[in-house]
C-alpha cells in the first residue's frame, strides 16, 4: 500500500482513484512524517474502500488518529450525496455518539489538590462503570422513549442538569428525526438500564488540570484559565447503541444487494439514503445518539452531585459550568459548501469530531467568533487538549477534525506488553490517581497503547483544520 500513496504535503497524504476499481474519489489521509510510519496497511485499505461507496463528495477522509475498524476506519470521514448517495453503519460505529464533554470548575487545581484522592475514591463510588454495567437511571418501559426522542433535555427535565447546558451540547444535544419505531425491542432491553452508565474500554471520567493556554481570547470565551481544576467524559450509547448497529448491518447488507452497491467489503454495507432502509436507519441511529446525549447529560448530573459533597460547596459557588459536548461516531446531515455549490450531505464521522469554523450558525452566540470547541482526549498517563473549528476544516474536511489520539496497538498486544507490570502504580508515579474496576481494562488502555496525541494535535493544527485552544493534565482517572 505505501508504495502507491503520494505526499501533498507536509501533513497530508494522498491514494489516487487509480489504487482499485470502483473509487468514486481519492482518499486523504492527515499525517505528517512521523504518523505516517504507524500507519497500518488494513486502515488505508478501508480509507480506500469507503471512497468506492455511491455518492462520495470530493475525498474519503481519514484523520491522523486513523486506526483499523468496521468498514471504515476509525477516524474517517465521508461525505455523500443525500439525494443519490448512501449511509452506511460502518461509517458511524457500534457506539453510536460516543462522545466527550468538557465541563469546567471555579476550583484551581492546586487548591483542590489535598481533595483530590477523596474526590476520586467518590467518583468511582457513585459512577456506574465497567462491561455491561447497569445501576444507571432505570426508565420504566412506558417512558423508555422519552430519552430517545429528548436526549440530553429529558435528563435535564429530570433533575441531571441545568437548561443553559443544552446550548453547549453538539445538536443542542438532540436530533430532532429519532425513530424509535425503527429500534429492536433487544436494543430497547440492553438499553434500559443503562442511562448513566460509563462502561469500559477507552470510556472514562477524567479530572484534570489546565497546564497551557495557547488563544487567551478564546480560552476566555470558553471559560477556561491556567490551573483550573476540569472534567472530561467520555462515553456514548452503551448496549442500546451497538445493539442499533447490530441489527442493521445485516438489513443494510441486503440492501446493499437488492440496490444493485458493489461492496470493496461486506463490512461496508449500506443503503441509499432516501431509501426505506437508509431511513429506517437513519432514524434508529438519531434515537441511540439521543440515547448517548441523554447518557452524558446524566452522568454530569451525578457528578455535579459528587464534587459538591467532595469539596462541601454549593452549585452557584463550584459553578461546573459545561464547555461543549461533540459526538464522534455519528452520520448527519448537513449542508456544506462544494465547488460554490450548496450541497445537502450525509457526513459520517468515525472517531472524528466535528469542528465548525468561526460563524456557523449552529454555534453558541459567545463561540462562534473563536469556531467550535473540539475535545481531543488523549490518554491515561499523558495530556488532551481543546481546539477550535476553522473555515479552512469547513472548506476541506466537511467542518471535522480528529477525536483523539488514535490506538497504536490492538487490545490484546497491549494486554501482552503489559505482563508484569503495574500500570496503576505507574501512573501513580506521575502523579495521576486511577480507579478500574477491572487490571485487564489498565492493561489495554495503557499511554503506549495509543499514539502520542501531542504528534495528532500538531497535525490537525499544522494543516489547519483545527487551532490549540488549551491544553490539560490528568490527575484522576475513573475507568469501568
């Protein structure tokens, strides 16, 4: 594969339509000189293949996070036609809308430093994570739509919030064509205990320090200052949403036969967007990203609830006030500029973040001149950082950007480095307190398991898609 891929420039990559039959496209993969030597052969081959999908508009996509998944890669981009192109599910994920959220604090992180083991040992307390956890918010089954259709407002209708966090929830934390006709009654069973759950893997609770601010205006915008004391979340729609990709992967791969799509792999299965299939679809996806809403909005709530009685002060005078919520694996439609044309597209972004530029009308009035907050976790033992949204993103990348720093190794090599080791007392030794329910989990998710999301960062921001806004550092990690 490396010997056909040809450099633009410093920090993107190129696979011609020639590489195989069927391309619609050529597929840009963002990496400068030293992400390009962990690329992996079977991650460009399906940057590829997404580009032979109907519909692609200008290039197949992939971020520097970009790794091997279900179709497509994670950290892919694609944008197809909504009248004549098609949505796929490998193209959103199993955990339809994980996402993350910044929520920051009045606290300084020095002061708040003698708290810090106590706040810990609470958080894991009171935050219900792990494989299949359940100890959420349980929905009774005549309600059990409500969060589908609501998403972040019904956790906020029910006391897990405050009504100013919806404006800085991606989507107001809602999209409005939710279906949850088209959900199985299995997902609406693996779903109903599970609202305020964090789950495992690359999921987490966070509390970290801002170390660096690199835009005083726009940090001032989002309400962040050198030394504050922040918390990232991260998680998305739990069983209900992988059960939601389950059962339509194999309904969109008859679909695929019956329109006639040539599929480079089966793992690509999809539908046109306007059919029946792609809107059921469509309409099941939007329920499990309400879900995922719903789910965050939810754990803010409890954690809200948790700082207060750590530190013993009020709502007003801790003010956890939300900074922004993105989603990563999610398909919408959105109208982008191509060619001087207005387009209506179906984006799929696949452990990508959407990253608006200064001025996009779907951003709060206080942001817009500074462009859309982007989280960019990065992992256990090293920084994350914000960034903002460009035009020049809006002009290349359909307004996306990176979600994070990318694995670099698969689950089971992590587990196998690890042997021996204690990565808890590792992490200790840097002076970040971690909670896990499960040593395999520690194992996994390791800091060398993933790339250095210092070198993804300086990609994003030296092509231009997204500016360094802030940077922070783990102090305590809560893991399922």
């Amino acid at each position: 594969m490396n010997g056909r891929i040809e450099r633009l420039d410093e920090f993107r990559l190129r696979i011609p339509p020639s590489y195989k039959p069927g391309m619609n496209g050529p597929a840009v993969i963002y990496a400068d000189a030293a992400i390009e030597k962990d690329l992996e052969d079977p991650a460009l081959e399906q940057a590829a293949n997404t580009a032979t999908l109907p519909g692609l508009v200008g290039a197949a996509l992939a971020m520097p996070d970009i790794h091997s998944g279900y179709g497509f890669p994670i950290g892919g981009v694609a944008a197809f036609d909504a009248r004549d192109g098609v949505i796929s599910p490998g193209g959103v994920g199993y955990d339809i809308n994980c996402g993350v959220r910044l929520i920051a604090t009045s606290l300084e992180a020095g002061t708040a430093a003698k708290r810090l083991e106590d706040l810990s040992h609470r958080l894991y307390a009171g935050i219900p994570a792990g494989v299949g956890a359940g100890g959420g918010i349980r929905v009774d089954r005549r309600e059990q739509e409500a969060p589908l259709t609501g998403g972040a407002a019904w956790a906020v209708k029910n006391g897990l919030g405050r009504p100013e966090d919806l404006g800085a929830i991606e989507s107001g934390g809602a999209m409005p064509g939710a279906d949850p006709d088209a959900v199985s009654a299995r997902a609406m069973e693996r779903g109903r205990g599970q609202l305020g759950t964090l789950g495992s893997g690359n999921h987490f609770l966070e509390v970290q320090e801002v170390t660096d601010v690199y835009d005083e205006d726009a940090a001032r915008a989002f309400g962040l200052f050198r030394g504050q004391l922040t918390v990232m979340l991260h998680t998305g729609s739990r069983g209900f949403g992988h059960q939601v990709c389950t059962d339509f992967v194999e309904v969109m791969r008859a679909a695929a036969a019956r329109y006639g799509i040539a599929l480079a792999d089966p793992q690509l299965a999809a539908a046109p967007f306007r059919s029946t299939e792609g809107q059921r679809y469509f309409g099941a996806m939007q329920a499990a990203a309400n879900y995922a809403w719903a789910n965050r909005q939810a754990l803010t709530g409890l954690t809200r609830e948790i700082f207060e009685k750590a530190f013993g002060m009020g709502a007003k005078a801790l003010d956890m006030r939300l900074v922004y919520d993105v989603a990563h694996n999610i398909a919408k439609l959105e109208e982008h500029e191509v060619g001087g044309k207005k387009l209506a597209l179906v984006v799929h972004r696949k452990g990508a973040t959407r990253a608006f530029g200064p001025g996009h009308p779907e951003l709060p009035a206080e942001y817009a001149p500074y462009g859309q907050p982007v989280i960019i976790p990065g992992d256990m033992g090293r920084a994350s950082y914000l960034l903002a949204g460009t035009r020049r993103a809006m002009a290349e990348t359909f307004g996306s950007s990176c979600h994070g720093a990318g694995r670099l190794m698969s689950r089971g090599e992590a587990v196998r480095r690890a042997r021996g080791r204690r990565i808890a007392d590792e992490l200790a030794g840097k002076g970040v307190r971690v909670r896990c329910s499960g040593r395999e989990t520690l194992s996994e998710e390791m800091p060398e398991a993933y790339k250095d999301v210092e070198n993804v960062v300086g990609v994003v921001a030296g092509a231009g898609i997204a500016r360094r806004v802030a940077r922070f550092r783990p102090l305590a990690v809560i893991k399922g």
